[in-house]
C-alpha cells in the first residue's frame, strides 16, 4: 500500500501585477507544499485564476477543494497545517478552510511560496498581456511594530552568536531536537556558506524556552539600530538581546553576508547549556524579502 505524502502547505490568495480584458486586476490563488529539509519528497503546487467578481470564501473554498482533489491524485493527503502569510486575506481564508476541515496557522514562514511568487513575478506575468511594469502609485511604507522584551517566563540565563557551514545542516533531521523547524535549504549553493544564528541558553527552562518559540512560527532574525530582533507569525517582533555599536554592525554584515552566500539561511537554537548536546528548540528560518 502506497502512503501518501503527509506535509504542510503555504497559501496565497491575492491579486497579481496583471489587468485583465476588463480592466480588473487579476486575482489568483496559488498553493504549494512545504518541501522537507532534503528536498527528496514530491513537492505538491497548484494555482487557479479567480474572477475578480469572485474573491470571497465561497470561491476559496471551492478552489480548495479541487485543490484537495489534485493533491490526492498525486499523492499527497490532506494538509497537516495550512499556512497563510498575508494578514488583510486572514479571515477569508480562516472561513473557507474551516469548512474543509484544514488548520489554517497565520505566517511568513511561507519560503517555499515566497520563492514561486519572485520566479512567477521575474517570469511569468510579465509575458501576460495587461502585465503591469510598475506600481501605479508608491507603494506605502510599512510601520513596523515594536519589538517586544521576552516574557520574563521565557528569558534564557545567556546567549551567543554561532555559525554553522550550510552543508552540516543537511543532516539536521539526524540531530537530538526536541522542538524543531527545519526548511529545505536552497540548492546549488557552497556547503561551506557560513549560516549565521543564534543560541539561547538556560539550564532550568530550556524547554519552557523552546516550546514558547515554537508557538511563535519565527520567520527571521534582523538587526534593528542596535537591537537583535525575532521576526515571528505575520507581524510579531520580538526582542532577544540590546546589541553595542560595534557588535550590531558586524552582526549586520554577517546576515548581508549570509544572504549573499547561503540564501538568506539563518537558524535559532535553544540548549540547558554549551556543553549539552541535546537542542531542546531548533528552527531553520530564512531571511527572504516579502513579495
């Protein structure tokens, strides 16, 4: 008997930079599932144009069921989770999944479909008739919100920075992890890039730690002024640590480094102590632009 391949799915339900015969900016639901760390299991995408006169639940949730149909035709069962990253589409997609039965979880760790978007963005809509070259107007300028202090509940007693070469993470899934977040890592790259992360320690709540992290979907790490920042869910930031001048600059050119050389490729840690073997939290996170 065969078994069907069990993984997340990312989801994106939004309006493309292409007009339509009508005038109307073409609306288009795009699917994809989650590829594991090594990339050796099939990888599920579908996508579906909408009416632009049709963008409500009740259309989502019929496209989903096709999609749900193809999926199995293919393979794949049902989704485990259904990540959606654009917080204005949240609720409609929240409606039309909950009749399907499908646990929706608000996202950016959504890397998998944030890679189809730029290739279909570099080159497909600008083959389509009505591409749109530019934005008509300037898009606004996102306010971010403030990064938040860690719950005192969930305060590590230190940190550090570590690097680890992007071919040693191939074996991550081997690794002693309690929570964990693995991605798949970008193909075709040097296994020696050095990938830039972060360490939390505590010998007492090092689970309590990772559990909590794991509640977050954390999506990536930045340095802010002089601040190391936790990007989290869809538009939660989190405080880690107040850097010095001098270290928030080498920080700062680490991560554009690794952007450079290893896809964007970072990681967060969480372990009792430095000579503990086991990691009790582990997640793969990317720092990829938002479409």
């Amino acid at each position: 008997m065969i078994t069907a391949v069990l993984a997340d799915w990312e989801l994106d339900y939004y309006s493309r930079p292409v007009l339509e015969p009508d005038g109307k900016k073409r609306w288009e639901l795009l699917i994809c599932s989650s590829p594991a760390l090594d990339r050796a299991e099939p990888f599920f995408r579908w996508h579906l144009t909408c009416p632009a006169g049709s963008v409500n639940s009740a259309w989502l949730k019929g496209a989903l069921d096709q999609a749900l149909a193809e999926a199995s035709a293919q393979g794949f069962a049902p989704p485990r989770r259904l990540r959606c990253w654009r917080g204005s589409m949240r609720t409609m997609v929240q409606r039309a999944a909950e009749q399907l039965g499908l646990d929706v979880i608000p996202s950016r760790r959504c890397y998998a479909l944030v890679e189809w978007l730029q290739e279909r963005q570099r080159s497909v809509y600008p083959q389509e008739p009505g591409f749109l070259a530019g934005p008509l107007a300037p898009p606004p300028t996102a306010i971010q919100p403030l990064a938040l202090p860690l719950p005192e509940t969930v305060r590590g007693d230190s940190w550090d920075w570590a690097t680890i070469p992007l071919g040693d993470l191939r074996d991550a899934a081997q690794w002693p992890i309690g929570f964990s977040g693995l991605v798949a890592l970008p193909e075709g790259l040097d296994p020696a890039a050095p990938v830039q992360g972060v360490r939390l320690f505590s010998r007492t709540r090092a689970l309590a730690i990772a559990g909590w992290l794991a509640g977050l979907e954390p999506v990536r790490l930045e340095i802010t002024g002089e601040q190391l920042v936790l990007e989290a869910g869809i538009e939660s930031r989190w405080l880690l640590a107040n850097l010095g001048a001098d270290e928030a600059a080498a920080a700062t050119q680490a991560f554009r480094s690794a952007r450079e050389q290893a896809g964007g490729v970072q990681f967060i840690a969480v372990q009792a102590s430095v000579s503990e073997p086991r990691l009790e939290g582990f997640w793969l996170l990317r720092d990829l632009p938002d479409p």
